[in-house]
C-alpha cells in the first residue's frame, strides 16, 4: 500500500489554519479537483463526508464516503474511506505552531487497483494522489493566508 507523505508551512496562526481545514464543505469553492462534498454526520468532533473529486488528467471522477476525527488541542485530523472507489485511503494531518506560523504536515495511506492494468496504472495513480495532495495543501495554506490578512 503506496504511503504520501507532504509538509507545507503556513503563515497564519494555528486557529486561522484549523478553522480553514475544518470547513471542509467549503473545499470545492477553492479546490478544482473537489467536484463536492457533503457533510451526511457531524457529532462532536467527527465528521462524515461524501466526496465526489475529479482526476482530470483521465476526466474520471472518484467518489467516497470520508471519516474524520478531529482533535483540535492536539491539532490533528484522522481521516478514512468508509466506503467508496479507493480500495484503501485513510491518514492523519497535522497542525503545528511552528515559527509564527503552522507547520502542516499530512500522511496518506492509499490503495487504488484498476484490475487488469499493471504497474503502469499504479505509478501513475502514485503520481496523481501525490499532485493532488501537494494541491490540497497548497490550497490550505493560500486559504488560510487570505484570511489572515482580511
């Protein structure tokens, strides 16, 4: 199972950057590759997600059903695929204050199988989850950093 590791720093404060990565219902106003995303369950600090997100190099959508578990004092957000196309998604981000700023840290476990297609396809999916991942974080920390300076 292919493991993506990303590390971003952002220049706002910690409250400002979990706000922004908490709200993830505004993801596909600011994310191209986030078609939508429904909050179906929200007790505490859970949160339950539907995600339709569009991997445009193939014009294929993905859709899944996301758990996240929130741990705000710790600044950390445990997340994984209740159902959906991936064989296997689930990983952790993390917030940290860091140099007046926040260090963003997320770790992602993924499976994709496309039957029949080889490693080929598997090096290619590692290479797309890998620039949508780098693109959700970088859009993160744009989001946050607007709103900081409003």
């Amino acid at each position: 199972m292919p493991t993506v590791e990303n590390t971003i720093w952002i220049n706002a404060p910690l409250e400002i950057v979990l706000s922004v990565a908490q709200d993830n219902e505004a993801f596909p106003t600011y994310m191209s590759d986030v078609l939508s995303l429904t909050v179906t369950e929200r007790e505490g600090h859970r949160v339950v997600s539907d995600w339709v997100g569009l991997v445009s190099a193939f014009g294929l959508k993905v859709r899944w059903t996301q758990e996240d578990v929130w741990d705000t004092e710790s600044g950390e957000c445990r997340f994984r695929q209740v159902k959906g196309d991936y064989d296997k998604l689930e990983g952790v981000w993390r917030f940290t204050p860091e140099n007046e700023g926040v260090r963003f840290d997320s770790l992602v476990d993924y499976d994709y199988v496309v039957p029949g297609l080889g490693p080929l396809v598997k090096g290619i999916v590692h290479g797309l989850v890998v620039k949508n991942l780098e693109s959700t974080l970088g859009a993160i920390k744009a989001r946050a950093e607007a709103t900081q300076k409003v």
